[in-house]
C-alpha cells in the first residue's frame, strides 16, 4: 500500500510550473523515506519534515493542555522550521544555478 501511495503521489504544482524546486520540494519523498525507516533519506530530501512534524505534534498538545507558555514555544519551533526551510530553499537554488551556469 505504501508504495501504491508513493507512486500515485501529485508532483510540486510550484516545481512543474516555474522549472525550479519550492521551499516544501521534497517533503513527500522525505516522508515516504521516513516510513521506511530511511531517516538518512528523509534528511537528503528534505531536512524540514523533521521539525515541521515536531512543530505540528507540539501544536497539537499545546491545543489540548492550553500551557500559559506553550504559544512560545510553539512559535519557537514554527520559526526553526521555516529557517529550516528557508536555508533549505537557498542552499538547493544556489546548487540549481550552480549546476547551470
């Protein structure tokens, strides 16, 4: 079932369009790989899962627990993230124009 789902996965709407990976390029793959026990993989493909998973589960407790300082926290790992993505996103560009030129 898993690789049926792999397999039938829809591409980067982003990527297909303009040629070039977006921020999130990536997650799919990484996830599948982490299903599959493949945390190297996962990595390769997209070092933001991860932590987006971790932001996602932390907001999801802190909307069950209602902790007086767990907003903060929750800011703090939706900003790790998106820097994650960010630097993400600079470095495969950079690559992506490197590899061009």
């Amino acid at each position: 079932m898993l690789e049926s789902l792999e397999n039938n996965a829809p591409g980067c709407f982003f990527k297909s369009t303009f040629g070039i990976d977006c921020p999130g390029c990536g997650m799919t793959r990484a996830f599948f790989a982490l299903l599959k026990g493949d945390l190297m993989g996962s990595l390769a493909y997209n070092p933001g899962l991860i932590p987006f998973l971790i932001t996602v589960t932390v907001l999801v407790i802190q909307l069950k627990i209602k902790h007086p300082r767990g907003g903060y926290l929750v800011m703090g790992l939706f900003i790790f993230t998106s820097l994650i993505a960010i630097i993400n996103f600079i470095v495969k560009q950079h690559a992506f124009i490197s590899a061009h030129l």
